[in-house]
C-alpha cells in the first residue's frame, strides 16, 4: 500500500510542482533570457524536489488498514 499511495501523492503533485516551477522561472528573468546553468533551478530541480518530497510523504505516512 505504501508504493501505491506514494506514486499517487507524486502524481497528485505533479501539476501543482509544474506550476511552482513556471512561477520561479518567471520571477527569476522568465523566457527573456538565454538559456542558463540557473534555469536548472526553477525548470528541474523546484519541480523534481516537490514530487519526490510528494512521495516520500505518501510512503512514510502510509498507515495499515486493519481488515475486520
């Protein structure tokens, strides 16, 4: 149940990560710049930690469903 809650914690917080990560771009110069070793930040790293951090929540918080 863990893996399975995980993925979907990771997938629920796919869009809102994206959005984060568009809302760093723009604030830090946005498309009117070249591309740049900062654009890591905002484009991969932001989104990538969200999710990853999504997962992890949902795999450690994973509670046993006691069957009756």
């Amino acid at each position: 149940m863990g893996v399975a809650r995980a993925v979907v914690f990771a997938g629920v917080s796919f869009l809102p990560a994206i959005l984060v990560g568009i809302f760093a771009f723009m604030a830090m110069g946005g498309p009117d710049q070249d591309w740049a070793d900062w654009m890591w930040l905002p484009c991969y790293i932001v989104p990538g930690t969200l999710i990853g951090a999504a997962g992890m929540y949902g795999w450690k918080t994973s509670a046993d469903v006691d069957l009756e």
